[in-house]
C-alpha cells in the first residue's frame, strides 16, 4: 500500500468504486445531510425505516466512505472515549454513564443484525477485545484499570483479566504478561462497511449525490456548485473534513493516524500466532495501537514509532521518534543531521559521538520526498550505512 491512495481496504475490494451521479441542480428535501460516512449514511438508514416517506438527500463531496469511515482500524468498539468520571460530572452522573455504555455494548450486535438482515458482507466477526501487557510497568497499569473497572461494577461479563497461560490460548505475543479480555468489540472490513450502507440506503429511496461538495451551510439551505438543497432539517455529518466548510474551520479538530497492513501470512505463521478468535488488539504500552487479523489473512496495524515515514502532505509535515534507521543515539531529531556528511557519522546533537557539530540550516528536507509532489526541493538518498545523505542547505518546513 503506498501513501497517497485512500485506503487498503479499498484496495481490497478492487479500488474506489465507480461515482454516483452528483446532484443535477436545485431540489428540496425533508431532511438534507451532508457526508456520506458512517455517520451520514446510518443517519439516513434509521430516518428512512422510521419514516420511509421522508425524502432525504445525501450529499457527498467524494464518495461514499472516502473519509475515516473506509480507512480505519476495523473496530466496532463499546469502549468509552475518555474519562469514565468525566463523563460523570459532565452528564447523568453514574447512573447516566452506566446507561451510555449499555447502548454502546448494544451497539455491536445492532451493527452485526444490519448487516444479517441488509446482506451487508463486511467480514464482522464479534471476538472481543485484547489489551496486551508485554511489560511488568504495562501488565501493573493493567491490573489498576481492572480495579477500577471492577469499581465501576464490571465484572466478568464486561472484562476480566487473563494471565500469560490464558492469553496464549488465544494470541501468542512475544513477552506478554497478561491481558485484559473484553467481549464487547467486533472486527470488521470498514470499506466493506461503507459501501454495504450506501447500497442499503440507495435501495431505500435515499438520494445519494456524489462529488457534490457543499460550498456553504445556513438556515435550511446547503449550497454546492451544481445548485442548493432547501431542507427543514440539515445534518452536517463531516466529521473530520468539517475544517473545508466556510466558517466551519474551528469547529472541529481534525486528527488522523496512519496504519500498515502485512501482506497475507502463510497458515504456519497463523499456527505460530494463534489468533484464531479473531479478537482486536491493542497494549499498554504509552503509544495508540489497535489491530485485528484481516479476512484476507493479514495483519492491520498503526506502524510503531519507530518504523514511521513522513508524513504525506505538507500542510501536515511534523517531527517524529527517533529512528533506528538513522539514530546514532537516540538523538531528538528524526532523522538526524549527521555531524559531518560522510554516511553512517555520528549525530552534531547526540555528545559523545566524537563527529564535529555541523550547521543545520532550517530544518530536514522531508518535502523532498519522491512521495511529496511540487513542493520544489529536493530528494533525499538513503544509503544503506545509518544516516541518510543531507543537501547542503534544507529548504524550510
């Protein structure tokens, strides 16, 4: 998978599919939404079956799942984001909080009933999930959440703790402690997802415009470049794409993370790892990871910090971990700027490298990149010794 297209599990269902037609002109509504991902598009599915005379009108900038929903982990997950007592002080109290997470736990199966009765093959597998200890600093935060879980009133139906013997039934992970189990996640194909939903409400009568992007929102009417939607109710539905409305550019932080997949591992491979209930995984280490075994046999992760490429776009340049690609010693600059130019020379901002400092004007080529089209600098050149070769002046971020 390269950077650049939209996703892998677009790939695997044979690329983008063909557009929509976009909106031919002026119309009116009962209800106009605006993006066509999950949440748009199940928005549409409820209001139709609760209401099937509703004329309702999806816009869509893209396509139908061109956004976080075809190109996400594959979690279908009853966890709480944030703070349990934050949540707490700010709603219902306990009680309230309890009761969220009771609609969040029914939500799987809900998901997984739609996809039975709509014909929707998303790959949904309903294994739980696995929180891996691979330290006794990890396995001991571990066993603190489960304290606190068990003083919300969990018990083992809601998570239970699974020791090195137990865990290894399930998934082999090289050092692990333990693991806390959940029953309440699922994994599935999230571009699979997608398009099951588009079809489903594209069958229902929900009229679904493509490469339509929404130029401007006001009172009852959304605008695009082929015409306006009056409507009496208008959902923005954008998400993380909200920032591209007028006016809406603080109205949501957008924030991303990048994912890898393996390519598919042999059955010995499988037998080695186990992970044949096809439980999602994350750890307790200090970095986000959440990953599942495919159906096509692979692995779906976020790359660890230190295997991680620049990123793709200059608008969303930053730094990143040091790298044992190119790292002398674990200096605080990705990659480093070696203290002289001969490949494989000691890092000007690590001590004790014996290599002279060198000036390090205005920052590391990234844009450069072969990746990183028209940004007018130029490329860097890998050599296989540890630092890569630096021009001698780096154009600015």
């Amino acid at each position: 998978m390269h950077n650049g297209e939209v996703s892998y599990w677009w790939q695997a269902r044979g690329g983008v599919p063909p557009r929509r037609p976009s909106l031919p002109g002026s119309t009116e509504a009962d209800v106009c939404i605006v993006g066509a991902g999950y949440t748009g598009l199940w928005t549409a599915y409820y209001l139709k079956r609760a209401d099937p005379g509703l004329r309702i009108v999806v816009l869509e900038a893209n396509f139908a799942g061109f956004g976080a929903s075809g190109r996400n982990g594959g979690w279908v997950t009853a966890t709480l984001p944030g703070s349990r007592a934050r949540y707490a002080r700010r709603s219902q109290g306990v009680a309230g909080v309890r009761e969220l997470e009771r609609h969040l736990r029914e939500t799987i199966d809900e998901v997984a009933r739609v996809c039975d009765a709509e014909g929707i093959d998303a790959g949904l597998v309903k294994g739980g999930t696995l929180t891996v200890a691979t330290s006794a600093a990890q396995d001991a935060r571990l066993r603190q959440q489960l304290d606190t879980e068990r003083s919300w009133g969990d018990g083992d139906d809601i998570v239970r703790y699974l020791d090195q013997a137990e865990l290894a039934g399930r998934l082999r992970v090289a050092g692990a402690a333990g693991a806390l189990y959940s029953p309440h996640c699922a994994r599935i194909q999230p571009a699979d997802l997608a398009a099951g939903l588009a079809e489903v409400v594209s069958r229902a009568g929900v009229l679904l415009y493509e490469s339509t992007p929404v130029t401007s929102l006001s009172a009852g009417i959304a605008r695009t470049p082929a015409g306006q939607v009056r409507a009496p109710v208008i959902l923005r539905c954008t998400e993380g794409f909200t920032a591209d409305i007028p006016g809406q550019h603080r109205t949501l932080l957008p924030m991303n993370s990048s994912m890898i997949a393996t390519g598919p591992l042999s059955d010995e491979a499988w037998k080695s790892i186990g992970w044949d209930g096809l439980e999602t995984l994350g750890d307790e280490a200090h970095a986000y990871i959440y990953a599942q075994r495919t159906r096509d046999g692979r692995i779906a992760a976020p790359p660890t910090a230190s295997a991680r490429a620049p990123t793709t776009t200059a608008r969303s340049r930053r730094r990143r971990s040091p790298s044992s690609a190119g790292s002398c010693a674990g200096c605080s600059r990705w990659p480093p700027k070696p203290g002289s130019t001969t490949p494989g020379a000691g890092c000007s901002g690590c001590r004790g490298t014996g290599a002279p400092p060198s000036a390090w004007i205005r920052g590391p080529a990234w844009a450069g990149r072969a990746a990183i089209p028209g940004t007018g600098s130029r490329p860097l050149t890998w050599p296989a010794a540890r630092s890569p070769t630096w021009p001698a002046v780096s154009p600015a971020r």
